[in-house]
C-alpha cells in the first residue's frame, strides 16, 4: 500500500482499491464453475469456423455461419494463444468484458461523477451474464461491448477532454470492428457518430470536421481491410454475402424474432431485475444533463436485438441500463437523503448495495453450484454439450484425422471437439430447416455433398432442439437421410441420457436407440 499520500486521502485510496478487489472477486464468482462447461452450439460453430481459418480454409465457403468474420478470428486467436482448449475462447471473451467494463466506467465518470460510475461498473458486471448467470458462452455479444465501448468512450473522452487525433482513428476501427461482429449493431454505431457530428458542428467549423473524419476513415479502412481481405482474396466474398446477409434476410423472419420473444424476455428481467426497473425510470426524476444521449443509445441497443427470443442478443443493453440504473439510484438517493437530513453519500451507497444484491439473488444458487453439476443443472439430462465430448473420442478412435464426419442435426462442437472435417458446409440444421426460399436448394447441397464426399461416420442428433423442424420445413433431406443412414452405414452406438448424466452404449438396442439423443453410424466397407 502507498505511503505517499496524505492522511486525508488515504482511507479513500483504501476504499478505491477494496472496490476494485470486490468487483474483481464477483467478476470471477460468476464464472469459476462455467468456464469450463462444455461448448454450445453457438461455439461449436465458431470454434469449427476457427478452425479451418488455421488450416487455411475459408469458412462460409466450407462452414456455413450467419455472424460476420470478427467472431471467428476472436476465437482463432484464442486457440492460437492456448490450443487444444475448449474454453479459452470464454476466458478471452471474459478478458474483452473487463474491459469494455473499465472503459464504462471511465466514460460514465467523466459523464456523471465517480459515485455513478462505481455504481453502474457494479451493476454491469452483475448484469452481463443474465439472470441465474444464464450467458456464460463466448457469443458475439461478449466480444462487440469492447469496440462498442471504446466508441463511446473516446467520443465522451473527447466531450470532456478535447480533440485528439488518435480520437477518430480509434473510434473508425472500433467501429467496423463493431459492425462486423454483428451487422445489427450497425444503427446504433450511426447514431454515436452522428451525434459526435453534430456535437462539432454546433461548436467548430467545418474544416475541424474534416480534421476528424480522415483518421476516422483510415482506421475503418484499416479494420475493414484486416477482416475482409481473406474471404475477399478467396471468392470475392461472395459466400460471406449469402451466409451473413442473403440468409440473414430471410431468418430475421422466423420465429426466433417478434414480439413474443421480446415479452419472454422482458418478463425474465422483470422477475429478477424489477428493481433496476424501476431506478432507471428515477434517473428521469431530475435528469442529469447528458443523461438523455446514455438514454438514447439504451434505446438504439434494445432495436439492435430485433426483438429476439435468444438471451443473449440482450447482452448489448446491460452497459446502457447500468448507466440508466446507476444514475436513478443516486436521484433516489439524494431524494431520501433530503428528507431524512442525512449525507447522500450514505443513502446512495445504501441503496446501491441493496440493488446489488437484489440482482444478485437469482445468481447465488449457480455461484455455489459445483463446475461438474453445473452443465447439467443448466441444461437438463439431456444435454448434447456436455455427451459431445465422448462422441467425440469414440469419432477419434473410429476415423482417420482426414476422414469425413457429418452432423446430422446441429451439434457442430462434435467436430470440433474430434478435430474433423464435414463433408459439407452446413454444419447446422438450421439453416436446411427454418422455412426459407433457400431452404430446398440448401436441402439439395447437402445431399449432393455426402453423395459426392461420403463421411465415414454419421452422427444423428435425435433433440428437436437440434433441428427445429416446423410443418413447412421441406422434407426432401430427412427422407433421403433416412435411406442414406439404412443403406450404406450401420448403427455403432449411442448415448443414453439417464436422470444423472448418462451412459454410452454399443451396441445400441432398438429400444435404447428410441431413447438416445446421439446415436453413431459408421459407413459400410464398399460393396457390402
């Protein structure tokens, strides 16, 4: 501990590092028994896309993947930094938590003072993983708050400090950075920048806008061309286009989206945030003066989740409702302090530490969950996450590295796991299954692929959650699968989901086929 201060700032210094301490140890709690589970979908599809970007292989040409490029090199260099690791992706992304958490808090300070700014870095790093720490995984979301963040806080860097050239520079790179992790959050980069735009025009002349926008443009050219350059070099980007806008088109139109996944949402936060609820509506009591552009970015953020039924697309708004939340909190608090005559530093603090702990409540029977209890208590017995390990060593000891394997469902963390090439780039159902114009063509590729590559081995998903079948979903696939599967492979084993856990059989029963949710084929010696 430093001795150099005066007395006077001492217990300050002390206070100010025992917050940094207890952030830090919440910040881990949250994730000590989850880093490690087994991969999701959404991961297996990343980590797979991942890994033929190390072979040189272009993905969305040999792995179909709705999200832009960023996420793929996020992961690729966590590999390149621990390989082998299953989870060094989510400690990565943990790492572009932390800090896109510091940046919040710099730029709230500057905003609304130091009291805000420990209040809303609370309440962020609880928010972050969602209710009963339902976002764990390294998606998209975890990895854009940090070029996102580094926008907004150099622009109010720039408010409270001044013009720096390496202002715009930074904040054009953030922002293709930004964008191509989700196209989505394309409006609300616009709407930082036009407001910046017009911060300058009301105050300086046109030249020291032009002064800005040329670093601005360097570093977007620069970031555009680092994440582009590669799929452009291969096929013009042709099949990032169709993968990540075509399809996307089409899928923004299913179920996934609409007002009945936002209201399934807003019910989960309501349930165990309603007090942050109502704080946020308390900022507005006597609202602070910059607090209407925080206000404005919540509501941009809210509009980039389209409305989804997914979780995790809500990962976007917890920054901007921290910052709503922290600043309701202090109004509520001077408010009462006034009418108790008491300091409205201890009213404030008061009620920060209950809103904490409020929103912590649904979170504390998952901190204390043993890591080996804590995949299953999430997802239930029957888990594809945590069978595709096994399935994945029995694929190892059954195939050669450079053997085909074809995921008849939507588990790609099996590929990953067994370090194996598909036959085809449709490494998901979904895109085959999601009623689409494109879906019968898609339905064709596929068969045509494992006619053309046939796998050596065949494992079927048998959850519909792995498919997502609806009555209009073409049936072409499924029927040709059927007599693919009959003809030329036979059935090895399966797993077996039981009340703990599971068990691996084979060979595998009828009986227990009817119960199994993976189930292993292996391709006939030719001419039998």
């Amino acid at each position: 501990m430093p001795t150099n201060f005066p007395q006077s700032r001492r217990p300050r210094t002390i206070w100010k590092w025992l917050g940094f301490a207890g952030i830090g140890v919440l910040f881990v709690a949250l994730r000590w028994n989850n880093f490690n589970a087994p991969l999701t979908r959404d991961e297996g599809e990343y980590a797979y896309a991942a890994q033929l970007l190390d072979r040189g292989v272009a993905p969305y040409k040999h792995a179909f993947l709705q999200k832009p490029p960023m996420v793929i090199y996020s992961y690729a260099f966590a590999d390149w930094l621990s390989p082998q690791c299953h989870w060094s992706p989510r400690i990565l992304a943990g790492v572009f938590v932390a800090l896109a958490t510091a940046l919040l808090g710099y730029a709230v300070q500057l905003d609304f003072g130091t009291s805000v700014a420990w209040i809303a870095i609370w309440l962020v790093t609880v928010m972050i993983p969602a209710p009963e720490i339902g976002q764990f995984a390294a998606n998209t979301e975890m990895f854009l708050l940090l070029p996102l963040l580094t926008i907004i806080a150099v622009f109010i860097r720039e408010q409270h400090r001044g013009y720096r050239p390496w202002h715009w520079l930074v904040a054009g790179f953030a922002a293709i950075a930004a964008v191509f992790y989700k196209y989505t959050v394309l409006p609300l980069v616009t709407f930082i920048f036009i407001a910046w735009v017009l911060k300058i025009a009301r105050t300086q002349d046109a030249r020291q806008l032009v002064r800005r926008l040329f670093p601005a443009g360097i570093g977007a050219a620069t970031a555009g061309a680092l994440t582009l350059g590669f799929f452009i070099f291969h096929d013009g980007g042709r099949q990032l286009w169709e993968c990540t806008v075509l399809f996307n088109r089409h899928y923004v139109q299913s179920g996934n989206f609409g007002l009945l996944g936002f209201w399934f949402n807003l019910k989960s936060f309501w349930s165990a945030w309603w007090i942050l609820f109502l704080f946020s509506g308390a900022a507005f009591l006597r609202p602070a003066a910059r607090i209407w552009f925080w206000a404005c970015v919540f509501v941009g953020a809210l509009l980039c989740t389209s409305a989804s039924i997914y979780e995790h697309y809500y990962i976007l708004l917890m920054p901007f409702w921290a910052v709503l939340a922290a600043n309701g909190i202090k109004t509520a608090g001077e408010l009462l302090a006034n009418l108790l005559k008491r300091p409205s530093s201890e009213t404030v603090s008061a009620m920060a530490v209950v809103t904490v702990f409020l929103c912590l409540l649904p979170d504390l029977p998952w901190i204390v969950c043993p890591s080996s209890r804590f995949s299953p208590a999430k997802f239930g017995s029957q888990n594809p996450f945590a069978e595709s390990p096994l399935v994945a060593r029995r694929i190892d000891e059954l195939s050669a590295p450079d053997d085909f394997v074809f995921i008849a469902g939507s588990e790609p963390q099996i590929l990953c796991y067994a370090h194996r090439l598909s036959p085809t780039r449709f490494i998901t159902m979904y895109p085959l299954m999601i009623p689409s114009p494109l879906a019968p063509e898609y339905q064709r590729e596929v068969i045509q692929d494992l006619e053309q590559r046939p796998p050596t081995l065949i494992v079927l998903a048998r959850s519909n959650t792995s498919w997502l079948r609806e009555k209009t979903s073409p049936k072409d696939f499924l029927l040709q699968l059927k007599v693919l599967l009959g003809r030329d492979y036979t059935r090895v084993g399966g797993f077996v989901p039981a009340a703990t856990n599971g068990f691996w059989v084979e060979p595998l029963s009828d009986m227990q086929f009817d119960r199994s949710s993976l189930v292993l084929f292996k391709r006939k010696p030719v001419g039998k």
